[in-house]
C-alpha cells in the first residue's frame, strides 16, 4: 500500500508538470485571440480553474463532518502563494515587474480579503452567516475587477478574428479544458497521498490542512506561474496569484461554511498561521505599493519567511 502511493504521488507530479505547461500555452493563446489583457484572463479562467481541487476538497471535508480541513488548506495555500509562490518566480525571472496601477490598487483589496476569514472566525466559528459575508466579498472584488476598464482594453490588433483563428480558438480552449482536468487529477492525486502520508506519520488534522492540502493546492498555481514567465507572458503571474488568493478566501470558504459551519475548539494548528499570513499580505502590500518590481533580495526574503514558518510549525508541534 505504502508504494502504491508513492507511485501515485510521483505520477501526479509528472501531471502537474505537464498539464501547467499546456494550460500556459493554450491559454495564452485564448488570450491573443480574445483580445483581452493577460491580468483579466489569468484571474477568470486560470485562478478560477487552479481554485477547483481546493473547492472540491472543501466540499469533501464538509460533507463528511471536518470543514476545518478546508480552512487550514486555505489559510496554507495562500501563505505558500504569497510567500514561497511569489519568491520562486521572482528567482527562476529575475524579477517580477508591477506594471499596472490598477494591481498596485487590487493588492490592498486582495489583502484585506484575504484576512477576512481570519477576522469573522475569531469568535471560533465561521458560522453561515460568516459565508454570507465571505460570498459578498467575492461579488464585491469581482464587481470591482471588472469595472477597471484599462484590464479589457485590446492588446493584440494584429490578431484577425477569422474562421481558421476561429477553430484554431476553439482547439485551444479544449486543450486548456484538458489541461484544467489534468491539473484537478494530479493536484487531488497529490493532495490524497499527502494525507495518506501523514496519517502513517500520525500528524494532526490541522496541520494536514495547512501544509498537505495547502501545498497540493498551491503547486498548480506555482507552476503555472513560473512557465508563463517563461513563456513571456509575466503579466499573467500577479493577475493570476491574486485572483487565486481571493477565490478561496472568499467562494471556496463561503461555499465550505455554507454547507457545514467551520468550528475551531483548538487554534494552536492556526496560530502561527495566522500571524505569518498576516506577515506575508503585508509584506506583500509593501512591495506592490511601494516598488515597480520585485526583485531577486526580496524574492528571497519571501522564500525565507516561508521556510521560517515551516520551521516555527516543526518546533512548537
């Protein structure tokens, strides 16, 4: 059983690899076609998308009585995208470059978002009115996001829409159907031998959440956004990690708590995580606002505030 799920896990990661780099490609050609900015694309289709393993989890866990399991990956998907994520692409590009003001601006919102479910659970439940105002946060950034007209405005005029470009969308947008459902496969994959592991090694529940499930979510979105940086295409990278922070702050954990209220009896799995998260969106807030990139020192100072935390976990467990 033991190397059954070892071959699993390791199947799952050569999946990841392989659906990212697809989903980079066709989607950036979805994007030349469409005639959309990248930052807009990058939040609809890839945020939305690299959110459904997480959803699914949630929804799992709910059903079946441990809704907790859904906040903690929440909570350590979104410290690894903001720390380790961000570092990660900063030192494979060089540098990250903030170019719109208009992401300088959504930082703070997605900031204040994502320490929203911090907030409304510290009574200890995140009751189904708690949900309520998870899910109009949501409405609300997306109200927001789209009523930012420079994200919408056409950047690739040279691109004809005629019948072959037509069908040649229409092939893309398959192969990025395919590569999602590759990505929901290989990141459960991954996700359920990571559970697996840990209940041989006897871990808790909470951490589970926040490092398991947690790192299984956020690999899509680590990925992805290396390759399209690669790819030329680094204008998709803050679009896509905001929107990701965003969506399970607010739907996954809305919808979660709808259907089962979050109760926390015992926070000591959560307490360090709430105070590095809170370091990470700030940290985080600082650079967005204050610089036009964020380069390769700063990159490190993320990854290092990531393997802090790891390490604060270890010590007090």
């Amino acid at each position: 059983m033991l190397l059954l799920y070892i071959l699993i896990f390791f199947v799952s990661l050569v999946l990841l690899v392989f659906s990212g780099g697809k989903a980079v490609e066709s989607l950036t050609r979805v994007s030349h076609f469409l005639k959309l900015r990248e930052f807009i694309v990058a939040f609809i289709l890839m945020a939305f998308a690299a959110s459904i393993p997480e959803f699914f989890v949630g929804i799992s866990a709910a059903l079946n009585g441990i809704p907790e399991l859904s906040l903690g990956g929440v909570l350590g998907a979104n410290i690894i995208i903001l720390t380790l994520g961000v570092g990660l692409v900063v030192l494979f590009l060089g540098s990250l470059e903030i170019e719109r003001e208009t992401v300088k601006r959504g930082s703070i919102l997605m900031g204040a978002i994502g320490l929203l479910p911090l907030l409304l659970i510290l009574d200890g439940e995140l009751s189904r009115i708690d949900a309520c105002v998870l899910l109009l946060a949501f409405i609300f950034y997306i109200t927001w996001l789209f009523d930012r007209e420079e994200l919408f405005k056409k950047v690739y005029d040279d691109i004809e829409s005629t019948f072959l470009n037509f069908k040649n969308f229409l092939k893309d947008s398959a192969v990025f159907g395919g590569s999602v459902a590759l990505l929901l496969i290989s990141s459960q994959g991954i996700v359920k031998t990571a559970a697996f592991f840990a209940d041989f090694l006897r871990v808790r529940m909470g951490i589970i959440g926040l490092f398991l499930v947690g790192a299984g979510v956020a690999l899509p979105e680590i990925y992805f956004s290396i390759r399209a940086g690669r790819a030329g295409e680094a204008k998709m990278i803050l679009g896509n990690l905001m929107g990701c922070v965003v969506i399970t702050s607010t739907l996954v954990l809305g919808l979660v708590a709808l259907i089962a209220p979050i109760r926390i009896a015992d926070f000591s799995p959560y307490g360090a995580a709430r105070i590095f998260l809170l370091i990470s969106v700030l940290f985080f807030l600082l650079i967005s606002r204050t610089r036009n990139q964020i380069s390769k020192k700063e990159g490190i100072v993320l990854i290092l505030v990531y393997a802090t935390f790891v390490i604060f976990e270890v010590l007090i467990k």
